[in-house]
C-alpha cells in the first residue's frame, strides 16, 4: 500500500473566498471516486486550527501499490482534476510513503491484519 498526501494552500483574499476554493477543490477530487483502479481511500478535509503555518486544504489517499499511484497520476479524470486546480492553489505540497508497523496504530494494523 501507498499513502499520498498532497496539501494546498487556496489562493483567495477573504476566508469566504478561500472556503470557496477548498469546496470547488473538495468537489473536484470527490469525482475521482471508482474512476481510478487501484485507489482504495480519498478523503478531502479542511483546516480548522487557523494557525498561519497551516494549510487551507488536505488530500489523503491510499492505493494498492505504487504502479497504482503512478496509473492515478496520469489518468484522464486526475489530469482534468489538476488543470482545473491549477490557478485555485498558490502552494502544493506532496508526501508519497509506504506505511511502516513501526509506529502504526492498532486500528490500521487490525485493518491490515484482516
């Protein structure tokens, strides 16, 4: 399994605007569901600390295997997704890992387990 987190910062002057974006954002990824093989978990969630440092907009996601991220990447539906978000964001940030039992919880090792 891979997780692939990506964060954004929504470009927009007031928080109505910002709100605006992270729903247009929200729905554009909600679309993806059961269109691409091998993506097993998508959620979209929303700062609520209002901390300066943090990020407007968050995207997790788990997919089988890394050839499945990689199939998702350039997939027809993501590439739409993409170049309707690209004047909606002023920064990307992105983290790709393979999840250890290191540090796992026990709910997503009895998930693991199953």
């Amino acid at each position: 399994m891979i997780k692939h987190i990506v964060m954004w910062n929504i470009r927009g002057d007031t928080p109505d605007q910002k709100s605006q974006g992270a729903q247009f954002l929200k729905s554009c990824f909600g679309g993806l569901i059961g269109k691409i093989p091998g993506l097993l978990l998508l959620e979209v969630g929303t700062d609520t600390s209002g901390v300066e440092h943090a990020c407007d907009v968050v995207l997790y996601t788990e997919f089988e295997s890394q050839q499945a991220l990689d199939v998702c990447a350039r997939h027809p539906a993501h590439e739409r997704v993409k170049k309707d978000l690209a004047v909606l964001r002023t920064a990307r940030y992105q983290v790709d890992y393979a999840p250890s039992a290191d540090f796992a919880s026990e709910s997503e090792n009895e998930r693991a387990a199953a």
